[in-house]
C-alpha cells in the first residue's frame, strides 16, 4: 500500500478520536486492504493523550513508549 502511489484525503470538521477513526477506515476501504502496522505520520503534542491512553503509555500519561514491533500490548 505505501508503494501504490495512490493519494487518499480526507477532510473532517474536528480532530477528534472518532474523526480520526472514521477516517483511518475511509483509507482502508479506499486502498481495499488493511496494512500489519498503522504508524501516524505526525501526531501534535496536544493529541499525544487522545492517541495515547494511560494504560499504553507506561504508566504516565502523554508519554508514549516506544515498544517492539509485535509486541503484545
């Protein structure tokens, strides 16, 4: 999918968790697969806790950790 040279956009009236889901699946549906890894390209610091709830975050709050490809979360 990244090497499809396909472009898919997707304007949405907040940044919101659902706008965000909504349009994660509007991709999907859009590129007909669903990749093994989702990675956002670039997430502003304010959305660090919207993406990133405590129980991922080892512990603090808005502060992601980083863990292995794979990793049972």
């Amino acid at each position: 999918m990244g090497a499809s040279s396909y472009t898919f956009a997707c304007a949405t009236p907040a940044e919101t968790m659902e706008d965000w889901l909504s349009g994660i699946a509007r991709a999907l549906t859009f590129y007909g697969g669903v990749p093994q890894l989702i990675v956002p390209d670039f997430v502003p610091g304010n959305k660090i806790r919207l993406l990133c709830p405590l129980a991922l975050c080892g512990g603090k709050r808005g502060v992601p950790v980083l863990r292995r490809r794979g990793a049972n979360i």
